[in-house]
C-alpha cells in the first residue's frame, strides 16, 4: 500500500445515486473528507429506484460505473440503500476499483448503538425486500431482531418540499406505528432522502430511540478503504475543480435542490446520457 | 383507404403510457372498440414521466415506438398525458403510422363542455409546464380561460393505493383550492391516474364542476383515425391473443395492479428491456 502516485491519490471519489438523495452521503463526506475532490452522479432520468425490481437496478448501476470510470475515479461510493442492497455484491466482483455503499456501514452503527436489541429499518420497497439491513445486523449479533418497514410516500413528501408538514407526520406516523409496538430502540434512516425528515420522526419516536443516518459511518468507511488502499487525498486539489456535478435529466431543478442541501453552492450541473454507458 | 387487408386490419392497437396509469385508456378502447386487439407497453423501469425533461422523455418514447413496430402495430396511442405533451408532436413526423395522444382530446371535450369560459388542468409538472392543454383550448377558441395547476403527489398516493384516505383529501383540498378561487366550471383530469381519484375530486369541487376524463374522447378519436385509415377491425380475432401486455420492469407488481383496474383478469405480463430499442 502507499504505491500510488500523487496524482492517483488525488483522483476525486466518485459518489452516486438515483437522484438527490445521495447529496445527504456526500455532505457528509465533504464535512469529514475535506481534501477529497468527488465526482456526484444523480440518475435523476430513472428516480426513483426503490419501487424497482434487483435486475433493473442492477443494469442501471453497472451504466453509472461505467460512466464513473470515464472521469477515472480511485474509488466509488454507493450513496444509495436500494442500490447498495441490490447491486453491489455483484458489482464489487466486477470492476477493479475499491467500491462500498451505505447499507453496511449502517447496519454496522445501529448493532453497536441498539442497547435492548431491538432495531428498525425504514427503507424503500426494494431495501426493505433485499433483507440486506437484517442479514448484516444479524451477521454481526445473531440474537439482535430486526423489523423493517417501507415507507413508500416519504420520497415524494420530501422531494415536494412537505419535510414540516402535518399530513407528513400523518403518514409517519401511520408508517412507524408498527416498528413503536416492537418496542425497538434504535432505528436506521435507510433511504437517503429520510434524513430530512430527521426532526419529524424523532418528534414522533421519542427521544429514547436512537436515528441512525448511515452517512456518518459511510464517510469513516471511505476514509478507511483509502488508506486501506493508499489512495487518501494528502492535500486539497489545486487547479482542478473540487466537486463535479452530474445528472441523467433535469440539470436546474437538481441544482436547486442540491444547493438547499449542501453547504456551498453549486454553479454547474452537466447531463448526461447514462444509457448510453 | 379501404385498400388494406384484412390481416392488416386485423393487427393490434399500440398503447403505452410510463406506467400502470395508461391502463385507463386501454379500458376505455376495450369499452368502445370491443373488435380490437391490443399491445400495451408500460415503461414502469423509467415511471414516472412527470418530473423529467422533455429531452428524456423524447428519448423514452422513440425506443417504445421502436419496440411497438416490432409488435407491428397498426397504429399507436399515446395514453401518458406527458409524453402526449412532450413527443407527439415530434414523433409524429418520424413515423408512418397513424398515432394520437390523450392531450387534444381531452381539450376538445373540455372547450365544449364548458358554459362559463373557465377550464381548469390539473396534471403532472411536465404536462402544466409545457402549456399544451391551453394552446389546444385557445387553438379552439382563443376566449377560453384555462389555469393549470401540477399535482405531483397525487400519483405516489394512487399508487400507495390511498384513493379514499384523508391524507389524499387533505393534499387535493390543497392543490385545487387554486382552481376554486378561479371558479372554473370544468376540470381536465390530466393525468391517466387521475379518474381514480375521481370520487374524491369530485366530492372537494361539487357537482357543478364537470370533470374531463380525456380517456372517453381518446378512444372515440382512436375509432375515427383507424376508419379514416381504413384500419379498423371488422371483427375480433380468433386464434390471436387479445390483449397483450409487456412492461420494463415488475411484470407481477404491474400484473397485480392492472387487475385491480381492468374488466378482465390478466394471466402474464412480459419485460422487455426498453434501452436496448
């Protein structure tokens, strides 16, 4: 380790999802990884994917790699829980580069947060269906049970800016009745739009249930897989532009959206044509 | 006119729509046209249309009409108000079939359904955003009013399956207050998920308001264009299947949901994956 060159490790991070959602991961990649250079990719074309079955995603994702490895990232981060949950064992066994998404590093916090062993997941319909949070959770502490509930609605809410709004916390609370009767204490954010609804469900779980956003842990992940591979940034980048922006449609409405979400703003957002990849 | 063979009247009726929506319209042609057999293309790997950009959704429509020729379809129908408003005008110039969409008419029974000159569209963002509805009306009389409004949330409800809840009362009293104030007299129902909300639409506008279900006035137009082209069928087909259904993605999920809307049952659903036409 530590053969890289200079220029290797100063590569950007690529870092993708189906839309906006992932920009919650990369924040916090910037906040703790302030000399990497990334490389975001939203597939805004194809939003959403957690009503999608595995081998639709799976296509899509191997397109989104492809198109990642024209910008010659040294690394990738899979910033979404469907597509992490359904594509990336196979698509770590195909590409070269170091690859990790958010669904372990997740399942990983809430095991080591969870004092009475009784966690919950929400998630889209295809996280939840994978039983990937679960099979991690319990790969970990066999006797930790484990209760996931999709929350379809949650996505649409969110991206129609209804985050503090009663008939969302209508819908919430009709979605978390369930995992409350199970008396669980930690409960994983598992989409990454959820995070913005943070403060709308911790009012209604009550403090003493612990909300896990896998961001965190994903951003300690990264760092770990590149110094695991001798590709951390030493330096931020001079001369080469930090943060690339890319989308498969809609290049204003994402940037509208991503500068309400991320610390700085962003100028430029190019289209691409995924399918093409 | 007239001069084509019975085989090639005897060949199905093309109907696609980004998803389960357009199911719909295929109800109302099976209604009206009992002799035609049908090949619908649901593009639910892509669902939904409405928040994308007209580049993309041009790009998703090309590949559906190349994949319907394959079907050798007589002629198409565009039972997606998006992709109506988006690409008809387009595509209509790049093929030789006969092929209409839901947006004309819808707008030509609403301008003759209205007594005081007020029309109201309620549709995607896509839909409201490319102004077709009002061009068509004014195009049919310059002194119609017409006020849209983009209902985003409404077709994640309908498909949560939330057709009668408070939640979705409580977004639609939201989303047509607008209209009210305006005080239309007519209402386009501008989205084939929408007449599933019908009941609840019609309880917020009253009785007064007529509510345009453009489904009705497509099929008849679907009856004209094919008489016109000496395409229509003289009798249903023996020996052929009837009805056809193919999908991008979650043929069992379509196939559940197609038959909570159609008269008859559904037995399989085939995907097809849509990029590679």
């Amino acid at each position: 380790m530590g053969q890289h060159t200079s220029a290797e490790r100063g590569a950007p991070v690529g870092v993708f999802d189906s839309g906006v959602g992932g920009l919650t991961v990369a924040r916090e990649i910037m906040r703790q990884l302030p000399e990497e250079r990334l490389v975001y990719f939203g597939d805004t074309a194809r939003v959403p994917y957690g009503s999608k079955s595995q081998g639709t995603i799976l296509r899509f994702v191997r397109q989104i790699v492809r198109f990642l490895e024209t910008k010659e990232v040294k690394a990738i981060v899979v910033a979404c829980n469907t597509a992490s949950a359904y594509a990336l064992e196979t698509i770590e066994k195909e590409i070269r580069l170091p690859i990790i998404g958010v669904v372990k590093p997740g399942a990983r916090t809430a095991a080591a947060a969870s004092r009475n062993g009784r966690i919950g997941v929400i998630a889209t319909d295809a996280t939840i269906g994978s039983g990937l949070y679960t099979q991690f959770i319990q790969g970990i502490n066999p006797r930790l049970q484990v209760f996931g509930k999709a929350c379809p609605l949650f996505v649409p809410l969110v991206e129609e800016g209804l985050t503090h709004d009663f008939v969302t916390e209508e819908i919430a609370r009709r979605y978390l009745k369930e995992l409350q009767e199970k008396e669980i204490d930690t409960l994983i954010l598992g989409c990454t739009h959820y995070p913005l609804l943070r403060s709308l469900i911790r009012g209604i779980m009550g403090d003493e249930v612990q909300l896990v956003n896998p961001a965190y842990e994903t951003a300690l992940d990264l760092r770990r897989l590149l110094e695991e591979n001798g590709l951390l940034s030493e330096h931020a980048p001079e001369g080469l532009e930090k943060y690339q922006y890319y989308v498969s449609d809609g290049a204003e409405k994402f940037r509208l959206f991503a500068n309400s979400i991320l610390p700085h703003e962003i100028r430029t957002t190019q289209v691409v044509d995924i399918e093409k990849y």
